[in-house]
C-alpha cells in the first residue's frame, strides 16, 4: 500500500469519527440515522486518487445549516416559500420528549382550531421555516482539521483544495437524494 493511500484513509477514518462524535456531541443524533450514514472511501487508479464521503442528504443542512425567512446564518441553503413539512417532525418531537402526553399515553400531536389546523408539528416546521436551521458545522470541521494534517507532497501533486474538494462532495451528496 502506498505512503499516498494511508495518508488519504487515514484522512478519511479521522473525518468519519470526528463527525461522528460532534453529532453525538451536539445533540444532533436522535435517531442516529445520521451518523450510522456518514461512510468514506479512498480510491487509488494510476494517475490519480480519489476521495468520497457519503451521509444522509439532510447532513448536508445539518452540517451547513439553512437560512430561514428571517433570520439569516450565510448558509448556501435557504427557505424560499414552502416551510419544511411538519409531517416529517413526528418521530422527532417523540423522540424528543416534545409529544404531549394524557395520563402517561401519547395524545394526538394535532389540534384542529376553527378549521385552521395548528399542532406542535405545525409550530415547530414554522419556526424553522422563520428562524432556518443554524450551521453545526459538524462535518466541516473535522474535514478541515484532517485537511491540515495531509502531507503537503500529496497536496502538491494533485492539486488538492479542501474548500473545494469539501464543496464537491457536499454537492455530490445532495445529488444523492431519492
């Protein structure tokens, strides 16, 4: 195996396991959907290299964060005129311990008023909808703090840039989404 090729998995093994543990870190794992998805793989062909990574397509949001109708964070993500549908916060406002709760049993997590459904689902994607979702960074960081431990003969010879080799796979993620 090749200095080159060590160098790159450990690369890769050091990025998976920090943003593995920010997300533990930071609360962003309820489900641990996320952080079972994040995966790296390193290729080596003749003239050149490559290095992918791979996660859940929301991780993208999560890691860069999403500017909402108020409150911007400088994501290059934003709301522009639908709100995140309240229907896919269920099982994370359960997991959460936000479901409101009769005699110890789940309630209904939705309340009709005047014909004008409100719920804490419906709350909940508003907020985000207002306020966006704040960058974590959890992913961008431990990428960047790999980068800088890369032999600078391997950044030299294929011409590696880490905010556009960081770009590139963000994007390359995104295209994932089914």
């Amino acid at each position: 195996m090749s200095e080159r090729l060590k160098a790159l998995e450990k690369f890769r093994d050091l990025v998976v396991a920090e943003a593995k543990a920010n997300l533990q870190k930071m609360g962003k794992n309820s489900s641990g959907k996320l952080s079972n998805s994040i995966k790296g793989e390193v290729k080596e062909m003749p003239n050149s290299i490559g290095i992918y990574f791979e996660m859940e397509p929301y991780g993208n949001f999560q890691d860069k964060g999403v500017d909402g109708k108020r409150v911007k964070h400088g994501s290059p993500y934003s709301y522009k005129d639908k709100m995140p549908p309240p229907s896919k916060l269920d099982k994370w406002i359960v997991r959460k311990g936000l479901a409101p709760r009769n005699n110890g049993k789940f309630a209904a997590r939705s309340v009709s008023a005047a014909g004008f459904k409100k719920s804490i689902q419906f709350l909940i994607a508003r907020s985000i909808y207002f306020k966006g979702i704040k960058p974590s960074l959890f992913f961008t960081k431990p990428f960047e703090a790999a980068y800088k431990t890369l032999p600078d003969t391997l950044i030299d010879k294929y011409g590696l840039d880490a905010e556009q080799l960081l770009n590139e796979i963000l994007d390359q993620n995104l295209k994932n989404i089914k």
